[in-house]
C-alpha cells in the first residue's frame, strides 16, 4: 500500500491520501487534501469555504459549506477542473459505521464522475462483510486481488542477506512464516532485536501473533468454527477423513464449516481429500485455546 501511495505522489496530476479507518473517514479526507498547499491554493480560487470543519481554510464573503460530503463534491470538481485525479488508500478495512457512510459517499462521486479512486485492503472476511451491505453491493463490481502467500525462497534469501545466515537457517526461517506477510515482518523484527539468534525468539514469535492476530480471530469464531479447527489441529494427517472421524461427523456436517474457514484465510483446501492450515504456529494455539463449550 505505501510503495504504490509513494509511486502516484511522483506523478504531478495524482495525489495519494492514506486514511485511518478508525477515525471519520471523510472529514480526515478533506482535511488532508486542504492542508495541502498546492491544493489549498486551488479550493480558496474555488470560494470553498470549510471553516465550519476547523480545517482552517477561510474564505472571506463566502458561506461556509456545513454538509462534509457538499464540501467534498465542490473539492473534487475543483481538482478535476486542474487536471488532477485522487488516489483515496485504506489499510486493513472493516466494516464500521464510518466505513460504510465513506463508501456510498464514494460511490456518490463515481456516479457524479469525480476524478477519485480507491485502494483497499483487508481480511476476506471483513471485505465481504462490507460489500454485502444493501447499498454497497457495487463493491462486488470492483475489481479483486486476494494475495498469495509470499515466496518461501524469496524470503529465505531476504533473511540470509539481512542477518548474514546460513541458507539452511534462512529457509527455516522463511518456512516457518508459512509466506504470512505479518509472521515475514514480526520473525524478522525479533531476529534483528536479537542480534540474528533465531533460535532465541521463537517464544517471542508465537506470542505475538498470538496477543495481535491469533486472539482477535479466535474470539470473532463460532463454537461450530472453533470445533472444526480442534479437529484439524488433533490431526496427524490434515486428511478429512481423519478430522471427521476425530469429530464423529458426517461430510455434509463438516463441509459448510470448510468452506467458510477457507473464505476466512485460516485453512486451505488445495490438496484434494485435505485441509492445512494456512496461519504459522495455529495448529498450536487451537490445541492450547479450545475447550468444549
């Protein structure tokens, strides 16, 4: 997100805002494009008066605009009066009451063709849970990438450059991570925190994926989805036939919960008769975590 957020800012006619999906993303959208000088300039000759905000952008002998959504219209016709185009990027997108209000105000500005675009990324699950609200189903029209994991040799290298180890040591690092971009990230923080001793942060490695991924997943699950998981975990095999006999479930019982922890990124289906999880380290947490309830 931030290499392409870099890319459009060197292009004169783009301009790229990164935005907080915590806070209200379109007040936090006007006021980053007016507190760019460039862009004020632009919206004072527009007589766009966003005083009633506190962004500080006064124009004198003109009202000012009180609906955030007006102001943003009468913004954007102002940039594509001047040839320029907004890339609007959202990290780690959910569906809250901020984010929906957001996106049907852009989907207001694509109807009005305003020169806007947005780039958002999240979990499968949390981007489906959004674009199945009623007046967003457009989202289903917009174009997709779901990420692969990333390249165990790729990253084996990356280790063995940045640390100076051993390939054999690099690839089991990179193994480890199972390609999850987050693990790549936080392996690599604790080895270089830890003057490259891998062997000494593997308690540190699970236990944060644990405090920061594991349990925000864990807790969203259903008993029927935690079950399944137990199951998966208790296999030696991954093989179905041996989950379901651990479970003492029919197919027709085990395969809508399959299907939806493949939607939710924390198994896979690839291998035809099995599942694997998808997460480093979870088979153990499930095992560590679960409890019949």
């Amino acid at each position: 997100m931030t290499d392409i957020s870099q890319k459009i800012r060197q292009r004169k006619d783009w301009i790229a805002v990164e935005l907080n999906p915590e806070r209200n993303l379109l007040e936090s959208l006007a006021s980053k494009l007016s507190s760019e000088d460039e862009l004020a300039r632009i919206f004072q000759s527009a007589r766009i008066n966003l005083a009633f905000f506190g962004f500080g952008l006064e124009v004198g002998g003109t009202a000012p605009v009180t609906d955030i959504e007006v102001a943003l219209t009468k913004m954007l016709e102002s940039l594509k009066k001047q040839g320029k185009r907004v890339l609007i990027a959202i990290d780690e997108v959910i569906s809250t009451p901020d984010m929906r209000v957001f996106v049907n105000a852009f989907q207001t500005f694509i109807r009005q063709e305003l020169p806007v675009f947005l780039l958002m990324t999240g979990l499968y699950e949390n981007i489906d849970i959004l674009q199945n609200e009623k007046s967003l189903t457009f989202l289903y029209r917009a174009p997709k990438i779901e990420l692969e994991p990333l390249n165990i040799g790729a990253m084996a290298r990356n280790y063995k450059d940045m640390f100076q180890i051993d390939s054999d040591t690099a690839t089991k690092m990179a193994k480890l991570t199972r390609g999850y971009s987050f693990a790549f990230q936080v392996l690599g923080y604790f080895t270089w925190e830890n003057g490259g001793q891998t062997e000494r942060i593997l308690n540190d490695f699970r236990q944060y994926l644990e405090d920061y991924v594991y349990e925000k997943i864990w807790a969203e699950l259903s008993k029927g989805d935690r079950r399944i998981l137990f199951g998966i975990a208790r296999s030696d095999t991954g093989r179905i036939s041996e989950v379901r006999e651990i479970l003492k479930i029919e197919t027709n019982q085990f395969n809508p919960y399959r299907k939806r922890l493949i939607r939710r990124g924390l198994i896979n289906g690839d291998e035809r008769g099995y599942v694997r999880f998808v997460l480093p380290l979870f088979g153990q947490f499930v095992l560590d975590n679960y409890f019949e309830e």
